[in-house]
C-alpha cells in the first residue's frame, strides 16, 4: 500500500489525472480542510486541480509512515513537512 499512496502522491504533483484516475475508487470519499469530495470524478474535477498547483513548487520531506492492512482493506497515514514560497 506504500508504494500506491507514493505512485499517487507523485501524480498529484504532476497534474496527471489519468494515473490518479486509475488509482481511486469510483466512489472513493475524500475528507480534507473539513470537507468531502464523495466521488472520484469530484475530487478530479476539482480538489485535484489545486492541490496539484500547490503541491507542484512545494518542497516535501516526510517525516514519518505508518501502514497496516488486514485482509483487503489497507491503510497509509503520512505525515510531511510542506514548505512552499
């Protein structure tokens, strides 16, 4: 699962929805900033678009990983130090 959220990130930072598009699942639900993208046609319409630009000049050192998966079911939690100008 480390490696998948590590392929996504790095699409992100490019713009480069096809690949983003074939790592979500249709129905994914995205929480951030206290909101909810509930599809992933809605997250890359839109969210996608400026957490792409932001990220695309920012500056990223992790600083810390956590992974578990049972069964089918994965989870990744990141935490990075963004710096931008």
């Amino acid at each position: 699962p480390e490696a998948t959220v590590d392929v996504f990130a790095q699409a992100l930072r490019r713009g480069d929805t096809a690949t983003l598009r074939t790592l979500l699942a249709p129905d994914v639900l995205i929480l951030e900033g206290g909101g909810a993208e509930r599809s992933a046609e809605e997250y890359l319409g839109g969210h996608a678009i400026s957490d792409a630009a932001f990220l695309k000049t920012a500056h990223i050192r992790q600083t810390a990983r956590m992974a578990k998966t049972d069964g089918d079911l994965a989870w990744v939690a990141t935490e990075s130090d963004l710096h931008v100008e």
